[in-house]
C-alpha cells in the first residue's frame, strides 16, 4: 500500500519518522523542523525516540500519528529534570524540563507515549526533581490513547499567557506518577482516562504525593475536569491525596479549579482528607474543587467538610461540552472510527 510505494515522500503534508531510516527522518524533533506551515502530519514508526522536542507556536494543527495499534510501541522519551545543569550554565527548571513541548494551537496525538525518565534515586544531590513528560500550551490540542509517564510534574496543562485559556482534551489516556503529575492552568478535560499513582521507597510516611495541582486563572470559569475517568495505585492504600492548589509565586491571582466527577477512585487515595494546602496562605478549602457521583473506596465521604460535593445544578456546568465550547474533539473523533 501507500507506505510502501516510492512516491510516499510526496504524499502532501505528511512525513515518516522512522529510527531506522526507511522514513524521511529519524527523529521527531528533525520532523518537525522541516514540518513548516499548517496542517502537516508526522506518521512515528515503533521505536525509541530519546530526544527532547518543540512544536513552536507557528507550526499550528499538527497531528502525530503513532504508526501502532499500541501507544507502548512508539515512546519519545528524555531524562532532564528541573534541576539538571543546562550546557551554558544554570539549570532547565521545570518548563524546561519537558521532553516534549506543544507551544501551537491545534495539536493532535494518537497513540503515542511522552515519558520522562529522569530518577531521584539516581541524582540525590539534585533538589529541583520535577521532571516533565509533556508540557501543553495550545489551544485545542487533543490527545488519543497517548500515555504520559514520569513521577514529578509528568503532564504540564498549560497555557502561553495567563489571558490564554487554553482548551485540551484527553480521552482514553494513561498518566502516572507521584508529586503533581497532571497540573497548569490549561482548561483540560479527561475522558476516560486512568491517573496511575507510582510507589515511593524514598518516603518512610504519605503522603506520596498528589495527581492534580490546577493553577488556574482567576478570570477563567473553568480549570481541570477529569469524567469517567479511573484512579489506580501501585502505593499502599490512602497514600495519596487527590489534589492540592498551586498558586505559583509570579501569579499569586490563581484560583486553582478542579472537578472529578462520574469516576471510580481506587483505595491509593486518602478518603478521609483527599485535598492537601500546597502553601499555607492559599488553603485549599478557599479553592475550586468539587466532586460529583465518584465511586470506589477512595471516593468515600468520611469528612463531609472534606470532600465537596457538588449539586446536580451545580454538575450540569461541569461537562467536557461547557468546558470545551465551540471545539468539539468528541464528534471528530466518533466520526474518524466510523
């Protein structure tokens, strides 16, 4: 078929990474580069991909197709962290920790994993430990059974400014970690997703850590939204909470936003205080958390106070349609199986 025929490389906006050299480039990041304009394809061939890659903000509506039934199967993966010495001096932090970042608007993956494999026990000397997978900043970017594996900061869902709220969607995705794995302040929906929370030998007592830490804008109406979604462990029971607030230092008006909603919550998260302060001037009670209908030991309501629940008014607000808009990622993708 096509990917055999000589004339592929002509095949308008589409280009084939493959590391073994029988695409046009074996690495994403040279893909990308030669990726100019709107609208191109990349079609990643299985393999290892250890690189760190950027889609600047010009190169808007690209998708990345992992050519596999299995997201296992084509993982781009890099180990910087937060705190790893940068070449010219100083260190990345945490933005530029990231093996992939996504700055355009219109992004699209399929099937592909983002890893970070960057380890504490490893470099104990080192105190900046976040470590990103992927860090999103686009508006409508989409991910499709795509997997994000890391331990600190694994998925960054952000924006390009604070008056930027970008719309992301995650359906049927895979995200494990432990301290803060998915946060930001993009308005991020998860369908369908499963928050796998990671074991620790470097802590004698929980918590862990934390699967969401929003930093969402003030002005935004809506934060992070995880539906029928599935929360798992490998820690030992109750060792996580579910969330806690980052208002991060040069942007003191955040007002952190989450919902969990429809979800089965496994026993790894604490059901007597799932929420934790981040900082102790911004508790988290003064925040935008809520739950609705979650089941599973570790959505029990063993504290009323702790654990608000919203009303079924107050649940009809929060839908991936009143987040999302006019974007509407979840018919494109009914039709495209069809």
């Amino acid at each position: 078929g096509r990917h055999g025929s000589p004339g592929r490389r002509r095949t308008p906006g589409t280009l084939y990474v493959d590391p073994h050299g029988r695409g046009d480039f074996t690495s994403v990041q040279a893909a990308v580069t030669a990726a100019t304009g709107s609208g191109r394809t990349l079609v990643i061939a299985p393999g290892t991909y250890r690189e760190t890659v950027t889609v600047d903000a010009d190169r808007t509506d690209m998708t990345w197709i992992g050519a596999s039934e299995d997201p296992r199967d084509v993982v781009i993966v890099y180990d910087n962290a937060a705190g790893t010495p940068k070449p010219g001096g100083g260190t990345h932090g945490t933005s530029g920790s990231a093996t992939a970042t996504v700055q355009a608007d219109g992004f699209t993956a399929r099937r592909i994993t983002f890893a970070n494999d960057w380890l504490r026990a490893g470099h104990p000397g080192t105190t900046g430990t976040q470590a990103v997978a992927l860090k999103a900043q686009g508006d409508r970017s989409a991910f499709r059974h795509c997997r994000f594996l890391g331990h600190q900061d694994t998925l960054y869902a952000d924006s390009m400014a604070l008056s930027a709220f970008a719309r992301q969607y995650y359906a049927h995705c895979h995200i494990e970690g432990d301290v803060d794995f998915v946060f930001g302040r993009a308005t991020a929906v998860y369908e369908h997703c499963r928050f796998h929370t990671l074991d620790r030998t470097d802590l004698s007592a929980p918590p862990y850590g934390f699967v969401f830490a929003p930093s969402t804008a003030r002005a935004n109406p809506h934060g992070m939204l995880a539906v029928r979604c599935r929360f798992t462990s490998g820690a030992p029971d109750g060792a996580y909470k579910l969330a806690r607030p980052w208002v991060p230092s040069n942007e003191t008006t955040a007002w952190p936003a989450l919902v969990v909603r429809d979800s089965v919550i496994g026993p790894g998260i604490d059901p007597v205080a799932p929420y934790a302060d981040m900082r102790d001037a911004y508790p988290w009670q003064s925040m935008r958390f809520g739950e609705y209908r979650d089941f599973g030991p570790g959505a029990k309501v063993t504290v009323p106070a702790n654990r608000p629940q919203l009303t079924a008014a107050e649940a009809a607000r929060h839908t991936p349609a009143a987040y999302l808009g006019d974007w509407r990622p979840r018919e494109t993708a009914r039709i495209s199986i069809g």
